[in-house]
C-alpha cells in the first residue's frame, strides 16, 4: 500500500476514534498484564468477567502469590487452558518481587522473561501501560494487514516489522487498538462487513464484498 493510502487510512481511523482504548478492564500495569495473559485463546469479555471478581480480592504481585495457583484457579476456570494460566501468573508475581521490586518491567527484555508473556503481550503492555511505540500483532491485526495490503507478511513478527516501518509515527501509539477493533468489528474473519468500512476504498483486498462503499 502506497504510503498517502496509509496516511489517509489512518486518518480516518483517528477522525472516527480519537481516543481509542484497550477492553481490556484494568487499572495498573499489573491489572493489565495479567489480563492480556489471560487474554490468549480467549475474549477480551471472558476476560473481564473474570477479572471483575478477581481484582477487588487480589490485584498486586504480593496478593496473587498469597493466593497460590490453587486459590487463583477458581476466579479464572471458565477462562481457556486455566491451569496453565494461573500457574504462570504466580509465578511471574514472583519473579516481579524476586527482581523488579513488584513493578512490572517497562522493557521489552524483562516482560518476555516472565512466564506466560510472550512478545505480543509484551507489546501490549509496552504500548498500552507505557506508551511505547510499538505494535502488537494478534489475529485480528494479523488478518487486516495481509488483507487490505497494509503490512503483508507470512508470520506476525514480518507483519510486525512491516507495519512498524509503513505506519506514520504520529499514528503508532493508536495504530494497534485502531487494528485490532476493526478487525474484531468490521473487517471480520468470515463475515466482514465491507459495505460499512470505512476503508474500503482503500484496502486492496482483491475479494471485496460487491457495492462496497
């Protein structure tokens, strides 16, 4: 994509949501890491769901390790892989009071060295804690990227790269939330709603669905 088609794009992105923000609920960079760990292969709903009632009895490093894998456990079952997800939680609670004084790190280094916290995560938590420019790539943003031509890529660290280096900087620090909820609203997996997008004009996407505007 030509680059006045990614400025215009993005534009339109800021003119239609100035402010975007996470769905995440949460209100301290812990409160959203852990999220975003629970976050995998799971919905952003599901998620606060779960949080809604976790936080008012534990939202600290000290208060998820006092609670333990198995009194964490039953806040998050209805969350996917749940065992796997508390473990890593309290672990990386006490990796946090073991090297980072309780504070969640601000670099990319320290959070993928933390159970559970890959680089997607790290970057979520890097742009939206923050306020780094960097961009995190999940399915959605994987899937509007490749397919209206703005960062192609066969993997999400070539997508990653590619929109890092195509996307105006004046737009990075929103650019993933402006991605990734257009691609869980409008530009769907199957049923992607062209004729409502607000660029359709621009994306390349060769199978658009006819009478776009």
């Amino acid at each position: 994509m030509i680059p006045e088609k990614v400025v215009q794009m993005f534009e339109r992105f800021e003119k239609a949501n100035p402010d975007p923000r996470s769905e995440l609920q949460f209100k301290s960079p812990y409160e959203l890491l852990v999220a975003v760990i629970l976050s995998a292969q799971a919905t952003d709903i599901s998620v606060n769901k779960a949080t809604e009632k976790l936080y008012p009895v534990a939202n600290t490093p000290e208060a998820i390790v006092q609670l333990g894998t198995e009194g964490l456990m039953p806040y998050v079952k209805t969350i996917n892989l749940y065992p796997t997800k508390s473990r890593n939680i309290v672990r990386m609670s006490e990796i946090l009071l073991e090297k980072h004084h309780g504070k969640v790190p601000d670099n990319r280094e320290d959070l993928e060295a933390l159970p559970g916290v890959g680089r997607k995560t790290a970057n979520v938590v890097l742009n939206t804690a923050f306020h780094q420019n960097v961009m995190a790539v999940d399915t959605h943003i994987f899937r509007v990227s490749n397919r209206t031509g703005l960062a192609p890529g066969k993997n999400v660290l070539e997508v990653e790269k590619r929109l890092v280096e195509v996307i105006p900087p004046k737009f990075m620090m929103n650019a993933h939330h402006w991605l990734l909820l257009h691609g869980r609203y409008v530009c769907k997996a199957k049923a992607f709603q062209c004729s409502g997008c607000l660029i359709s004009d621009l994306c390349e996407y060769p199978d658009k669905i006819p009478n776009a505007g």
